[in-house]
C-alpha cells in the first residue's frame, strides 16, 4: 500500500491540530490546546482504486519560542500549510514557511487550507490576496476544523496529488 | 479739571441768576452821601458814569462779565449759612448735567469715572466674599472624591500622580497683561511673565495681535463692556476704561478678583494718566511708569490642598489609638495563641479520616487525647509541628478500628489495580475505571465485599466506552467503484475493528447491557438512487459478514447492517463516499 | 558505578538505554521499562533484537540523523525533539530520543517525559494563549483609537464652531435678555467642553494631546526612517502582489528629514498610504516613495501604477465614510487627513500624468528651537 508523509506547517495556534482531529477523528474541540513536540496521526484515503495511507507529521507552529527543525520534513510526500484567515501575520508566516520548506526539501506538493472559514466575518485576509495566493498556482482550499467544511477536501486533494 | 462741559454749566448758572445783584451794593455814610449827591447832581461826568450803570445794570451782555467776577465768592459767602442756595440751583443742575449728558456723553462718563468705580466695587466685593466662602466650602468636601479620580487618570494615563494633580490644581495663572489705547488700539503697554516669555516667544508676539484685534473688535466703537474671550486653555478677559483698555491673558480659571484687580488698575491708570491718554498720539514712553501695575498682575495661583493644620489633631489620635491596639493585640496574641493552636489542632483531627477523638484535655504544657485510630490513618502526634506544638508533650491513648472513610486506601491495598484503573469509593460502593483485564475485574469484584466500609462493586466503563466508540466511529472500510468488494490493504482497520469490537462486547458483558454495532454503507454519488441503495445495503453486508467471521459468539454486542445512499457527507473526493462507517449506541 | 546500577538508575529516571550494535541492530541494555512495552508492544517482543522500525515513525526518521551523528562521533548528544504517543489507554505519552557516543558504543537513549514536559507544554500554551490575546488587544486598540479619534476630533471640531459662534454673538449688540441667553449658552458650551475633555482624557492619556499638540524635541520624527520601516514591513505583502515597492533611489540617505508629527502615528498614515498604493497596484509594477524638501516643508510622495481614483471620488477621497469603490479608499485616509493636519501639515491626491495615483504628504520641517 501506498504510505505518504505529510507534514502539517504553519504559525502557532492556526488550528493544526484541529484539522488533523477533525479529518483523522472527526472531532474537534473548541479549546486551544497548543502542540509542544510532533504528533503523528494515521488515515487511509482512497485514491481511485487505490488507499494511499496518509502518515499525518502535526507538526508544532512555529512561533518565537519554538522553531520548526526541517529535519522533520525529510520523506515528506507533501505538506498543508495552514493559515488562520482571522490572522494575517500568519499568512505572513505561511510564506515564509513555504520558502524555507523549499530550499529545505526541495519542490513538494501542497496545498493552503485558509482556517477558520466559521469565522469569515471577522477575517483579515481579503479575497484579493487569496485571489493572489491562487495566481502563484496554489491550491486554496476554504476550510473548518470546527464545522469540518473543507477539510476532507483539502487532504484528499493533497492525496491525489501524491499518487 | 479744566473741563469745557464745567464752564458751560457755569455759563448758564451766571444768566440765571442776575437778579441777586442788588443785594450786593454798598450804602455809604450820610455827610458823604450829601456830597456824593452834589456831585450826582452837578457833575456831568458823575450823570454819564451814572447813566453807564443804569445800563450796564438793565443789559445782560454788560452785567455778566462783572457778576461773573463775584459769583464764585458770592456763593461760597452764602452757603454755609443756610441750603436755600443749593436747593434752588439743584434743579438747574441736574437738568444742565441731564443735557449734557445727551450732547456729549463722553465727557460726564471722563467726569464720574474716577469716583465711581471704587463705590460699585464695595458692594460687589462684599456680594463674592460670601459667595466665595460656600465654593471654598463646597471644593473642600469634593476634595476626596476628586482626589481619587486624579488618582485614577493619572494610572490611566502613565503620568505620576503628582503631575495630575498639579495639572489640575493649577487654577490659574495670569501670562501676559496689556493696555491697549482704545480709540486708536494701539498697544501701550505689555508685560509677560518671565515662564511664558521663556516659553515660545512666537506665541506670545501672535497671540498680542489676535488679542489687539480682539479687543479693537469689542471696544473700538465705543460700545462694549467688560468682556472675556476663551480660547484654547487660555481666557482673555478685558477690562476697558473710558480711553485705555487692560487685557490679561490667564491660563486656567481666572478667579472674579482677578477681574476687580482689573478694574482696579485700570481705574488708576486713568486717575494718573488721563491726561496722556487724552493726548496721545502714538508715543507710548509716558506709561512706561506703569508698568509695575501691569505687572502685579502677573502672577499664579494654585489650589490648596488639605489643610495640614486640620490634619494634626486626628494623626496624633490615630497614633495614641493605634499605640493602645497594638499593645492589646500582642496581649491578647500571646495570651491566646495556645488555646487556637490546640483547638485548630483538635480541628483538624476531627477532619482527618480515621481518627475519631473522644476526650481531651489542655494542661500545663501537657496536652491529652484518646479515641479511635485506623492503622492506615495518619499519626496524630506528626500533625503537631503543622501547628507549632510540640509531639512530646501530647499524652494519646488510641483504640484500633477500621474506619469506614478509608476504605478507599484499603481496597488500593488489596485489589493491586493495574496502571491506568482508578479506584473510588462512595457511600459503600466502589466504583473502579479504566483499562483493566476481565480476570482482574472478575477477581477484584469477588474480592470487594469483603473490604471493610465497602458494600458493592461497580465497574465504571462509561470513559472506556466512550473512547472506543470514537475510534470504531472515525473508521472507514473503502470500496472498488460499483462494487461491494473493499480495497486491499485495509487489514489493519478490520484488524483494529474486531480488536474493539471484542472488547466491546466484554464490557457489555460486565455491566450486562446490549450495544448495537452499526454498520452503514455509503455510495459515491454516481449511479441511480435505486441502485446505489442497493449497492450501499450490500456493501455493510458485506463488511457485517467479514467482521462477523472473525469474532466467533458476540454475547450482548448485535450487529447491524444498513445502507443510506444519500446521507453521506458529499465530499470533494467520489472515492471517498464509496465507503462504510460504523456507529455504537448504547442500549440499556 | 557498575553499568548495571546505571542502567536501573536511568530506568528510575523512565530513561530507556539502546546500544546500537556494529551490524546495525539494536539491543536494549538492561530491561525494557514497563511504558517502552505498554508504547511499543511489537517493537519490545525481542529487547535482543529490538525492532526501532516498528516503534515510530518519529524514531525512524530520528535515526538517519541518529546514524549520521554517531558515523562522525560527534561530541556531545544529538536530540530528536519531543514527540507524543498514544498509549492503548488512549492517554497520550510524550518521549524524547537522543543519539551518543561513549567512547566507541554508539548509544541511543529514549526519555519517557514526565512532569517537565507537562509544565513546559503548560508554559507555551500559556505564552501562545497570552500572544494571541496581545496581538488581538493591540489591532483591537487600534481599531478603537483610529474611531475615537475621529469621534473626539469631529466633538472638538463642533465645539470650536459652537465657541467661535459664541463670541461673535457676543460682540453683537444684544438686547438684555439676549445677553442673558448668550451666557447660558456659553456656560452650557464650557460645561460641554469640559465633558468632552474629561471623556478624551479618560480614555487614553494620548489623547490628551488632541487639543493641544506638543512637540517633544526629544521625539521629534526622523520621517525617513519612518518610511523604511514602514517599508519593511510591507515587503512580504508588495512580494505577494508582484509589486516592486521602492524608495525612490534619489532620495537624499544621508540626511535628517526631521518634520513635526508623532512617530507611531506617522507612521500610520505613511502604512495607510502604501498599504492603499499596494492594493491598486497591478502585477509587476512599481510603487515609488520619495521625499522631497521645499525649504519649508517636507513632502512625502507615493506613487502607484494603478487605475487611479475615479473622478467622482476625488472630491470626498478624504472624508469620513468616503463612498469607496470596491473598498480601495476607506476610513483611514479621513484618519490620515486629521492626523496631518493636526501637525500642521496638508494631504493631498493627484492623478498622474498617464496612469496611476500619487498621493503627497506635506509635513512642516522641524526647527529646533
């Protein structure tokens, strides 16, 4: 079977650990609960005729008291990389993110979950910056750990990317 | 005073008063008479002179000059002696100031300047002396509350408190003073105080024609009274004379005596300079003598605060009282102390599980108790030092029993529970949770009836079963498209299912309930609604059957297939949908 | 200390000791801990021939850094960083590896992390808990004191009117009961002023300032510096948007552009003003920043390559509740304006010549005294 490494990036408390449990478990809980070391999660998806058994890295959001290792990326398939659409530094962050990503791991396939998409009201990111995110060639997904909106979408996107 | 209006008034008095001439002419002695007669008589000169009387007497034009020349004594000779004078010129008067007043107002207001200012100020001063005392009153009371406001505002806004209380303790301070030529508006004086001058040159030269312009704008037309003109933080107030205005620039509240200062200054000015402020004609060196007037002016004041003379008598108090307070406290402390220590003590042994005093008694340094102990309680004597009192003084007598609020710690005793099971006990039952082996539970619920304060055993599986519930419930078992054939390589998830599934039924075992296992297929949503039913009932047959090999005999867990087509969560990925999920419930 | 007392000790302290052996197997030395079984039941079937493989993920990928570490007997030790399992109870455990050397034995140690791990993980949550309310506080303060300062510069703005119509009243000749009601207003208008400044006050002690501007020598913006900075921090977002931003390459470096304003708030405006000039401006095109001095003034110019303002917009582009078109122009340009003009200085937009926007800020020069 089919075993792909996928790394879950982005500033802290975006809701990375939320996604996970929300795709993997289908729960998901309203208290914010911050991720130390790694997690690392298992979920078959099916591909066409085939499962591709995702090895989920939650990794722990970068912030100033703790830098990701890129050590971790290493066999990574592909990543997520995750924005709090309420907060804008952690576009910011996700750009840097990415960059380093590459220059770590070289070309990978990902895709963006903008989070938090319950909350759309009280975003900070405009559809034109998104607009411009989708422009570079990403794929952009709308997503919701709380609702579960999108989720699903976005790994089996990611998935389907990697068979 | 050299006053035309003064003349004229004079002017009309003298034609008025003609007729007591008369009365003034000397009589002569009697033998001069005669001869002065003869002379009448006989001389041609003396009948011209005579004759020139005669008319100077009937012709106003010739008597005026000459009753002119003796009015002034005339009167002052007649005053003293009775008022009938006075009265009989008074209506005169008043009806030649009255016209005067209409022709030329300008001259009376220069006349009556002088005296009557210092008259209204009297009896306005004695009106705010009254009025001042109340504010005093009343500023004195607030002077907490606004005490503690300051003290608010100044952590808001960072600054110390200090600062606050000087910014709002400033009540005023008077900037600049200027005397301004009112017809011409041309500044004569101008004094600033030393702080301001410092301060910003600049605003004080553009501050002095904004107010030139100002005051050029109330005054200058001869009309406007005393007048005040607020700007940012700043008041103006203006105090005109007849021919010159004061204009201070205060910061803060100007206070009303400000004003009489004013009004005061400006009064004298006029008294002592009047004549050059008649005259002027643009040189302003003659008022250069007063400018220290000008300058009294400028000066600050700040509010008090509390008088410290009224603080002196209740500080000395609250000190005298709270020298007694202490002294009785640490009297009271010492004398006290023991009996709390040993009653907190008493205290906290009532409240320690298994240990039940019966007597005791404080003596002399000696303390005594006795009463029944649980082996497994603590030991009385090592709870003292927790209240400074020392074990070698306690005399204790303790009965063995088994207290029935530790029977928790003693079914951990016998019953050994494994890692991750946790013991409780309440009111006699014990209720165990946690992952624990069926031989150990069997064992354990044997085992509890015989432990001391414990009367029933209780599995508590609602935690175990709840978690196995989430990880059957977010499990999926995919499928070929069309097909009720699963994908390979899902061994591990069957694997994982039955491992739950197993355990499952043993816990529906030990509680003696019935679960239901569902078992629900799922559909993509291409195809027919016909056969997608068909095709979703016979993909959770299918996974019913294949589960269902591998556990031989469910006792108390049913298995049960059904389809829904429709009801699955309709994502982004079709392969995703063709699929079968499972779902626990609980029966009773 | 004999290596069987070093082991049981690690052991007390939940640390697991591995040796890596020459043909790359691995062998536990002493006993497996009760938690590396519970954890890894598979992996702990054999402690002879024990199977990393089969324990995590985590582990494995750990142990290609582990082997290239130990192949170069490095000193010290190489740790993998914590990582968390999932016992069969369903409690979560964290652990943490690390790969040494002693002497030639290549040892690979892992941690079962206890209560330091927990405090340190209740630590950052803490601290992360604490940076998102911050960073929430502060765009929330900002959002407020852009409001209120809007709403305390259009009450100070009445008042004034309401003041200076006052005293022109008052050099009108009134009838005695004229004056009488121009008293009443002019205390009922001090009453008010002194409401107001009270509400400013207790609200910000920034505020304060908003009547009466003052400039500290000490404080006195460099605006050039105000302009890199703001630049800086717009760098990631111009990348975005392909649009080059620059400070124009004329601009005099090497001089002072001191000007009268505030820095924070300076800099605001100077955000506001790129922050606009990004929006609009197409890929691959330019936004220009310059400074200028005219003896007097200090002009600070942006300039975009975008489709400009529309006619109809021109007139209210500084108003509060501007009609926006497709939101470009918002409340901040009525900030910028009073802001502005608060140090004495005017703002303003022209078209420029062939496309795009320039909008200019003329700052007073700052003398000292």
């Amino acid at each position: 079977m089919l075993q792909k490494k996928i790394c879950m990036l982005g500033s802290f408390a975006v809701g990375k650990t939320s996604l996970v449990a929300r795709f993997v478990r289908s729960i998901y809980s309203e208290k914010y609960h911050t991720t130390v070391g790694v997690k690392i999660d298992k979920k078959q998806v099916p591909v066409e005729d085939k499962l591709v058994n995702l090895i989920l890295w939650d990794l722990y959001g970068e912030d100033e008291f703790q830098k990701v290792h890129m050590s971790y990326l290493r066999g990574a398939s592909g990543y997520l990389l995750v924005i709090d659409g309420t907060r804008r530094e952690t576009l910011d962050k996700a750009l840097v993110l990415q960059q380093r990503t590459e220059e770590a791991v070289g070309k990978l396939p990902f895709v963006v979950v903008m989070n938090k998409v319950d909350l759309k009201d009280s975003w900070e990111i405009d559809d034109r910056t998104i607009e411009e995110l989708v422009n570079k060639g990403w794929q952009v997904f709308h997503g919701s750990a709380k609702t579960g909106l999108g989720v699903e979408d976005a790994f089996t996107a990611l998935a389907r990317q990697l068979v | 005073m050299n006053d035309p209006s003064v003349h004229r008034v004079a002017d009309e008095v003298s034609v008025q008063s003609h007729s007591l001439n008369g009365a003034e002419i000397e009589t002569p002695p009697a033998s001069a008479q005669l001869r002065e007669l003869q002379k009448l008589l006989f001389d041609t000169d003396q009948q011209e002179r005579l004759e020139q009387l005669h008319t100077e007497w009937n012709d106003p034009e010739h008597l005026a000059p000459r009753v002119s020349q003796v009015l002034p004594d005339a009167i002052s000779q007649r005053s003293p002696e009775d008022h009938e004078l006075t009265e009989a010129m008074t209506p005169y008067v008043i009806e030649s100031i009255k016209i005067s007043a209409r022709r030329n107002p300008e001259h009376i207001s220069d006349a009556i300047f002088p005296i009557l200012g210092p008259a209204i100020r009297k009896a306005i001063a004695q009106a705010f002396n009254n009025l001042t005392i109340t504010i005093n009153q009343t500023l004195q009371h607030s002077f907490s509350v606004r005490g503690f406001k300051w003290r608010l505002e100044a952590m808001a806004s960072g600054k110390s408190f200090a600062e606050v209380v000087l910014y709002h303790s400033l009540v005023y301070r008077v900037e600049q003073v200027l005397l301004i030529h009112r017809p011409s508006g041309i500044l004569l004086l101008h004094a600033v105080a030393e702080a301001v001058k410092a301060q910003d040159p600049e605003l004080v030269s553009g501050m002095l024609t904004a107010i030139q312009d100002f005051i050029q704008d109330s005054f200058g037309t001869g009309e406007g009274n005393t007048s005040s003109f607020v700007s940012d933080e700043l008041t103006i107030l203006a105090e005109p004379g007849p021919r010159a205005v004061l204009a201070c620039v205060v910061r803060g509240n100007p206070p009303p005596e400000l004003r009489e200062e004013m009004q005061e200054t400006i009064e004298r000015i006029h008294q002592d300079r009047g004549e050059k402020l008649k005259m002027f004609e643009g040189d302003s060196t003659p008022f250069e003598v007063c400018r220290p007037l000008l300058e009294e002016h400028l000066k600050s004041r700040y509010q008090p605060f509390a008088d410290p003379e009224k603080q002196k008598a209740p500080k000395a108090m609250l000190a005298v009282l709270g020298v007694l307070l202490l002294a009785l406290g640490i009297w009271g402390f010492f004398s006290l102390r023991d009996r709390w220590r040993w009653n907190a003590y008493l205290e906290k042994l009532q409240t320690t599980p298994g240990i039940v005093v019966t007597e005791q008694d404080r003596g002399w340094r000696r303390y005594s108790l006795s009463g029944l102990r649980d082996s497994l309680a603590l030991d009385p004597a090592k709870l003292m030092p927790e209240f400074q009192l020392n074990p070698r003084q306690l005399d204790a007598r303790w009965k063995e029993y088994q207290a029935p609020e530790l029977a928790e710690e003693r079914a951990k005793k016998l019953l050994a529970p494994p890692a991750g099971v946790t013991l409780k006990v309440r009111d006699g039952i014990l209720s165990v949770a946690g992952l624990a082996s069926q031989q150990w539970i069997s064992e354990a619920k044997k085992l509890a009836p015989f432990i001391p304060g414990i009367s029933q055993f209780q599995w508590n599986d609602a935690d175990e079963i709840a978690r196995l519930r989430q990880e059957i419930e977010s499990q999926s078992v995919y499928y070929f498209l069309n097909e009720n054939k699963p994908l390979p390589g899902q061994e591990e998830t069957i694997e994982a299912l039955i491992k739950r599934l197993i355990r499952l039924d043993e816990i529906a075992q030990n509680s003696n309930r019935t679960i239901t296992f569902r078992i629900i297929g799922h559909t993509d949503s291409s195809g027919t609604k016909e056969k997608n039913q068909t095709l979703s009932r016979e993909r959770a047959q299918q996974a019913k059957s294949q589960l269902a090999s591998r556990v031989a005999q469910l006792k108390k867990v049913q298995l049960v297939a059904e389809g829904v087509p429709d009801q699955q969560p309709l994502v982004g990925n079709q392969e995703s949908n063709r699929r079968v999920t499972f779902r626990v419930e609980l029966g009773s | 200390m004999s290596e069987a007392l070093l082991t049981d000790l690690l052991a007390a302290l939940d640390v697991m000791v591995i040796e890596r052996l020459p043909d790359s197997s691995f062998t536990v030395v002493g006993n497996i801990p009760a938690w590396f079984t519970w954890l890894y039941t598979d992996a702990a079937a054999n402690p002879q021939q024990l199977r990393l493989d089969l324990t995590s993920p985590f582990l494995e990928n750990f142990l290609v850094d582990a082997e290239a570490f130990w192949n170069e007997s490095r000193p010290g030790q190489l740790k993998s960083g914590s990582w968390e399992e999932k016992g069969p109870s369903g409690k979560e455990d964290n652990l943490e590896a690390a790969a040494l050397c002693l002497g030639d034995r290549k040892i690979l140690l892992i941690e079962l992390l206890g209560i330091a791990h927990e405090e340190r993980r209740r630590l950052l949550q803490i601290a992360r808990e604490k940076a998102l309310l911050q960073s929430q506080l502060i765009k929330e303060t900002q959002k407020k004191e852009i409001l209120l300062h809007c709403i305390a510069h259009d009450l100070v703005g009445l008042l004034m009117g309401v003041r200076v119509s006052l005293s022109l009243l008052g050099s009108e000749s009134l009838s005695p009961t004229g004056k009488d009601y121009l008293t009443m207003g002019q205390r009922q208008y001090n009453q008010q002023e002194r409401l107001v400044n009270d509400i400013v006050q207790a609200f910000s002690a920034e505020m304060e300032s908003l009547g009466t501007f003052k400039l500290e020598a000490d404080k006195v913006p460099n605006l050039l510096s105000c302009t890199r900075q703001v630049i800086n921090e717009l760098t990631a977002m111009a990348s975005l948007h392909k649009v080059n931003l620059q400070l124009d390459p004329a601009t005099d470096c090497h001089r002072e552009w001191k000007v009268v304003g505030e820095r924070l708030r300076l800099q605001r405006v100077i955000l506001n003003l790129i922050e606009n000039a990004l929006r609009v401006g197409p890929p691959f095109s330019v936004v220009n920043v310059s400074l200028h001095d005219d003896g007097v003034n200090v002009i600070l110019t942006v300039e975009d390559e975008g489709a400009g303002v529309a006619a109809e917009l021109v007139g209210t582009l500084f108003q509060k509740f501007a009609p926006t078109k497709s939101g470009q122009y918002g409340f901040g340009l009525y900030f910028c304006r009073i802001m502005v003009e608060r140090w004495g200085g005017t703002i303003g937009y022209a078209p420029r010549p062939n496309r795009g926007s320039r909008f200019w800020v003329k700052l007073p020069k700052f003398i000292s005294p």
